[in-house]
C-alpha cells in the first residue's frame, strides 16, 4: 500500500510518501522544511512562529513529497499524521492539511504518536528486528525509554522528570557560543574535549535508585560551572571561554549524558530481561552516545540499532512507517481528529485505539 504521511509536531514541516508491503518500507520521498533558521534568532522554537512556518510552507512540501515519489494523489491507500505529542499550534496545521487530502481522495486517516514514530524509522533499514526491544528515545523534546513488544506496543519503563536531553544540549551549547541547534557543535567540541584528559566533573541525570532521568540538575550545573569560569577568567560579556576549556566543558557534559543514559539502559536490561538497544530521535546523531549505548548492547549480548541519520531527526518518512502498523492494528481517525500536546491526553481520549472511527 501507498501512504502519503505529514509530520509537523514541533520545527520541521516534513510530507512523505512510503510503499509498505508485509512490514517491509520503501521510502518514495521524504521531504523537510526546517524552520532552525527562523527560530534560530531566538535560541529555540517559537510555536506562534513555528505553527505560521508550517501553513506557510506545508502545500509546497506535501506538492514535493508528491513529484518526488512520482505519484498523484490517485495512488494514495492511507494518509497518516503525527497528532501527539507536540506544540498544539503546530500540530493542528499537520492534522487539518491531513483530514482534508484523506476526506478529498475518500482514503482512511491515521493517527500516529510521534514518539513510537521516531523508533519506528529503524524498521526502514531492519523490517526483522525482534521483540521485545528497548526504544531509547532522545530529542529535543523527549527523553524516554520504551519496552516495545510488538510494533504498536509500547510500555515506558524509564522518562525523564524534567527537560529533555536535547534541550539541555541546546542550553549548554549557547552559553558555549554555539549557534542554535547546538547538538552537532557540541558532539564536535566534545570530541575535541576528550582528546585531553577531562577532569571537570557534572551531576548524572540518572535519578538514583530508578530508571528515570533528571536533565535540570546537569543544566543548571552546567551553566553555573561556564559562569564561575567566566568570572574567575575576568571575561567580558562578549569574550569567549578558552577553546580548550569549552572542549573540556563540552566533554564533561557529554560524558554525564552518556553515563546517565547508559546507566538506564543498562538497568532496564537487568530489570526487564534482553532485548536489542535501539537508539532514535534527534540526538541519536550524537557520536558519544552511540558509541556509549552500542557499548552496552555488546556488553549484554543485544543488538545496538539506529535510525539512518537522515531518518533520526523529525521526519514524515517514520510517520508512515508509524501509520501502517497503526493501519494494520485498526487504528483509524475520523474527520474531528484533534491535536494533543501530551501521549496522556491523545490517550485519555482513546486515539489510537483500533478502530476509534469506522471506515
Ligand atoms: O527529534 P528532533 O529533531 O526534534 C524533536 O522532536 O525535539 O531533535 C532535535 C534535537 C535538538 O535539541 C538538537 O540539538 C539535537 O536533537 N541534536 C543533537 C545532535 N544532533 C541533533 N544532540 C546531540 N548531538 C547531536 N549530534
Ligand atoms: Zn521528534
């Protein structure tokens, strides 16, 4: 079957056309608009301006995603779209441009949660991955490790309490004098910082005794260690931290995130019995982390996965891939789909339950 898929939870409008057929995927098109650069101004999403971005450019994508995969709307079967969870504004121009194409072509509408999505774009490059496997979500939004039995099956078994790791990132990264988004500039200083011995030292976001993480606490260390070294150097506003001592910043911060991280994973494993480590999201781009993870997968004997690159950021390609096994489990929308901002609230309203509306 033919699914036409729309993703527009936070700064990427992104339209994607995918062939699925017995749980194998060919990505036709996948097209992103990103709006980094606008919000880039202001050090992070603006979602006023992020949902204006979306309408503004999401006819051009969808028109693209189109004529990329040589297609007309003819040959749609499925239209599917990330409703939850993510920036309302945002979302609801994703779900009204996907509620009209599939009213206007008479094809079913499909709900997707865009955080089984993001661990769904593994399914691209490994149709036979085995369950149970652990989803290690990272993004700039989300921090949560999943328990996935079956492709719709999804238990939490470990969530951060507070920011997500990709914020933090971003936060610790500008106060370091990169530009926004900061996750590559600060893998690239990091790898510089570990060449040296890194002797700096943060807090784990691991929270002691369970599986779930706190991001706030490494933060605000973070930036108060970049502050008091400022201040011992005597630097002006405009003066910039030695290079060697942002690398070692950069590392030390690093080297908390990959620990906490591991730690998790590898607490879960122990807890929960083996399963293949699956990394996906858009810090999944992080070279430490992968390493880091793919470490612990062998030291468990599980395989370590992950999302090609251009399939870990936010993507509509994985939303269709989402969308399918959604399609197959029954799970329909009908033209009073909405958007939710939390998995919880899309839940309480039982969105992706099999045939929520029927065909
Ligand atoms: O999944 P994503 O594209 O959007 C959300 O759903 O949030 O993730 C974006 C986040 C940003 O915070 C960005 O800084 C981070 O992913 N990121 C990275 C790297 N590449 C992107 N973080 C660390 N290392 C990277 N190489
Ligand atoms: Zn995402």
């Amino acid at each position: 079957m033919i699914i036409f898929s729309v993703e527009s939870s936070c700064d990427e409008t992104s339209c994607a056309v995918i062939r699925a057929e017995d749980s194998r995927f060919e990505i036709l098109s996948n097209v992103v608009a990103t709006q980094i650069e606008t919000h880039a101004l202001y050090g992070g999403v603006v979602p006023e301006i992020a949902s204006r971005a979306h309408l503004e450019a999401i006819s051009a994508v969808a028109e693209r995603a189109l004529s990329d995969a040589g297609i007309t709307t003819d040959s749609i079967d499925a239209v599917a779209v990330t409703c939850a969870p993510g920036l309302i504004g945002a979302l609801l121009v994703g779900v009204s441009f996907a509620k009209s194409l599939a009213y206007s072509i008479g094809v079913p509408l499909i709900p997707v949660n865009h955080i089984k999505a993001h661990a769904a774009a593994v399914y691209a490059e490994n149709p036979d991955l085995e369950y149970p496997f652990y989803a290690v979500i990272v993004s700039g939004s989300h921090t949560s490790v999943y328990r996935v039995t079956g492709p719709t099956e999804f238990v939490e078994v470990g969530a951060s309490r507070d920011d997500a790791a990709g914020e933090a990132f971003d936060k610790v990264g500008r106060r370091l004098g990169l530009a926004y988004p900061c996750g590559a500039g600060m893998d690239a200083l990091a790898a510089e910082g570990f060449k040296n011995k890194v002797t700096l030292k943060l807090p784990s976001p691991h929270v002691k005794d369970s599986t779930d993480f706190s991001f706030s606490g490494l933060k605000t260390a973070a930036v108060n260690l970049i502050h008091n070294e400022r201040q011992k150097l005597s630097l002006g506003d405009d003066d910039p931290l030695p290079d060697s001592l942002r690398a070692e910043i950069a590392a030390a911060f690093t080297r908390s995130v990959t620990d906490g991280i591991s730690e998790v994973v590898r607490s879960v494993i122990a807890e929960y019995g083996p399963g293949a480590v699956i990394l996906a999201g858009g810090v999944a781009a992080n070279s430490h982390l992968r390493k880091a993870l793919s470490a612990v997968a062998e030291k468990n004997s599980v395989p370590f996965v992950t999302p090609a690159r251009d399939l870990c950021g936010d993507n509509a390609a994985m939303i269709g891939i989402q969308g399918y096994f959604e399609y197959l489990a029954g799970v329909r929308a009908g033209t009073d789909l909405n958007a939710y901002a939390s998995e919880e609230a899309a839940e309480a309203e039982g969105v992706f339950e099999s045939s929520a509306v029927a065909e």
